[in-house]
C-alpha cells in the first residue's frame, strides 16, 4: 500500500510490481503492465479492463495518485 505524502524508493517499487509479474513498457500501455514517464509511475492492473493508477513523485515523495480511464481521457484523483 502506498499512502501520499510519504517516502518512497522508486527503484524498489519497480523491482517490487516486476516481482509480482508486471511487465514495464514505456511504448505499449497493457493490462499487466507499468511505464515510468518523468516523475509518473503508472501502472494498469491485470484484473481491471479500462482503468490504471498514476503515481506522482516530487523527489522521493508521493504527491498523488490518480485513476484514469486507459479508452478515455477520465481522471478522478483518489487522494
């Protein structure tokens, strides 16, 4: 569980989602997958047809996570 406003080590969430069998693709967006774009870290869960979560970083810190619609530009904040 990650939580706003607190640290964390970019390179172990990575690691950790991989251990769990994502995959990262910065080019194709899938279900089963992540991409890290600047300070977003967005991952689409294999069990969810049409909506992924972003991750924004300021430095080590979680700034925000997002839901968003992967067919449609829809964006709802969860924190």
């Amino acid at each position: 569980d990650l939580t706003v406003g607190q640290p964390y080590d970019q390179r172990k969430i990575l690691s950790e989602l991989v251990a769990q069998q994502y995959r990262r693709n910065d080019q194709s967006f899938t279900r089963g997958s992540f991409r890290v774009r600047g300070d977003s870290l967005e991952v689409w869960p294999a069990h969810l047809e049409d909506r992924a979560w972003r991750f924004s970083f300021f430095g080590e810190d979680l700034e925000s996570i997002v839901e968003f619609g992967t067919m449609t530009p829809h964006r709802r904040s969860m924190c």
